[in-house]
C-alpha cells in the first residue's frame, strides 16, 4: 500500500481549484475519500481516476474539401 493519502488544500491544489471543488466531490461522493477521526483525505489514485474519466479527447479533424461546401 504505497499511495498516499491527501488533504482536500492538497487536491485543489493538484487540481487548480479552490477548496470548495474537492469538498464538493467528497459531499457529492463523486470521489473516493477515507474519514480519519473528523479529517477527510483524498488518495492520490483516487485523484489520478478522477483525472482520467473526467478527460476529454480532442475531436478528430475531418478532412476538408477542396471546394468548400456546396451552396
């Protein structure tokens, strides 16, 4: 068990987010959270899959006609 366990200040700033993001995520249970005692930590994996199912890939470019389109 080697992932690390991050406060909320820690994931918005990974994130580049205030505060309120990550709380929101815990209260919304959008992300996997551990309950220490009354402190909430986030762990680092956790953050690493919401990062990759929230990723959107670029649109693939069509090729594009000579002449345009047909009026």
């Amino acid at each position: 068990m080697s992932d690390r366990y991050l406060s909320v200040v820690q994931v918005a700033e990974l994130l580049g987010t205030t505060v309120r993001f990550p709380r929101r995520l815990v209260a919304e249970r959008r992300i996997r959270y551990v309950k220490v005692g009354t402190h909430v930590r986030i762990p680092e994996s956790a953050v690493q899959e919401y990062i990759a199912a929230n990723t959107v890939e670029p649109a693939q470019t069509r090729a594009r006609s000579r002449f345009g389109r047909a009026a």
